[in-house]
C-alpha cells in the first residue's frame, strides 16, 4: 500500500500523527520534566537515525548529505531538547514547517509503502521534528519568547545563504568532474532548495520569482503568519505595553 498524496492513506497518517504527539503530550503529562526531558531526548535522535539511513540506503551519499531544512533540524534537536536552549527550541518551532511541509507536500514520497523503512525513516523523524518542539513549550520545559523572533530569522537566513554557495560550489564541481551517481546521472544537489523548487508551493513562489536563491523569500509572508500563530500572546503583551508606556 503506497503513502499517496492526499489520499485516503495520507490523509490518515496525518491525522494519526497528531494523534500520536497529542497522546505523547498526555502521556508526558503527568511526568517530573526530567522525565520529559529524557524521553524527548531520546526521540530526539530519530532524525539523526534518518540522516544515517539515507547516507547509506542509497548508494548516492553526494545527494543526501544532511543540508536540507529538516536535516538541520535533525541535527539541532537533540542540542535544544537535552540543554533545553530557548534560542535553539525557539529556532526549532520555525524551523519545524519545514517538517510539516514535507508530510503534507509529500508528491515525491507520495509512493512510499508504508509498511517499508524507507517510509518510517521518513514520516517518523519529521513527525517528531515538528512535533518535540511543540511539546517543549506546552509542557513547559521552555518558554516562548517574542525576543527569539529576530535570531530565529537570522539564524534561518543565513544558514539558508550558505547552504545556497555550497549548492553552486557542489554543482560545480560535479559537472566539471562529471561525477555521477549510482544509476549514471550528472550529480546535481538542491539542498533547501536554493536552485529549483520540487514541491507545487515552491513552484508558485518559483513562477512569480524565477531566479534561485531569491524566489525562497516569498515565504516571508507565510513565515509571518506561522510566527505569528506561536507568538501571538507575547506580541499583543508587547504592543500592549508599547501603547501604555507612551501614556504614561
């Protein structure tokens, strides 16, 4: 049975994947947060476990070295959740769209089966990508705080640039070399898709902007309103607070 895009089947493994984080929230619950701590940090690793698993799975390690958007998340969350780091696990709850995109925009996994290991290294760890940060805050091992807005965009953006010199740099040296992968295709890499758009809401963003690099910042729009989502509370506190100070 394939994954499917928003079929029947990818429907409700989405809907089961919000069931299982909320039943995991209730379940962690009622535990001392040390115990959170740990058992989130444990599951913390599963993405470390699919960047291993797709270096090695495909014989192809130069197209899946761990420069995509939820690789990095892979990388950072073990750090956020273990020191419980609000600038980290701040970072991570933007970061986490990334993962949330590829379950729901899934068309190039759309034919995983998914009673295979290729689909439960790939639907798991981005489950928890998006779903441990969230738990963080609601379990209150960490706290939101409006003032990380302005580091997480930083940090995102210049992680984005220098993912985007390395694409040209790999891309480069790939074709001057012609070095090719296992089936005897020119390598070409397009690590958080700097160079071209494989998703249909990237392509949008793509046909308004057709140049690499820059058509990714149409998503500022949608980056606003997911950080606004989040912070919503905080920012009314703090125009709040703006407005009472110029009373007073």
């Amino acid at each position: 049975m394939t994954w499917g895009s928003f079929g029947v089947v990818h429907i409700t493994s989405l809907v089961l994947g919000i069931g299982l984080i909320i039943g995991l929230y209730f379940l962690l619950k009622k535990c001392s947060q040390k115990t959170q701590t740990i058992i989130l940090g444990i599951l913390s690793f599963a993405g470390i476990g699919a960047i291993v698993y797709n270096l090695l799975m495909w014989d192809s390690p130069l197209e899946y070295l761990p420069f995509h958007l939820c690789s990095l998340t892979a990388m950072v969350l073990p750090f956020a959740v273990w020191m419980r780091s609000k600038i980290l696990n701040n970072l991570l709850l933007f970061w986490g769209l990334g993962a949330l995109l590829a379950l729901v925009v899934n068309t190039a996994q759309a034919n995983f089966e998914i009673f295979s290991w290729t689909f439960v290294f790939y639907f798991f760890p981005h489950l928890l990508e998006i779903g441990i940060p969230i738990l963080m805050f609601s379990l209150r091992l960490v706290k939101r705080d409006v003032k990380c807005i302005g580091s997480t965009l930083l940090i995102t953006l210049v992680a984005y640039t220098i993912i985007h010199f390395i694409n040209v740099a790999l891309n480069d040296y790939f074709l001057s070399n012609q070095i090719l992968n296992y089936e005897g295709n020119l390598i070409q890499v397009n690590y958080m898709y700097s160079i071209k758009p494989e998703n249909p809401v990237l392509q949008l963003f793509y046909n308004i902007i057709p140049y690499p690099y820059w058509y990714m910042f149409l998503s500022l729009p949608l980056i606003v309103v997911y950080l606004g989502c989040f912070y919503r509370k905080y920012i009314i506190l703090w125009f709040k607070e703006r407005k009472a100070n110029r009373k007073g």
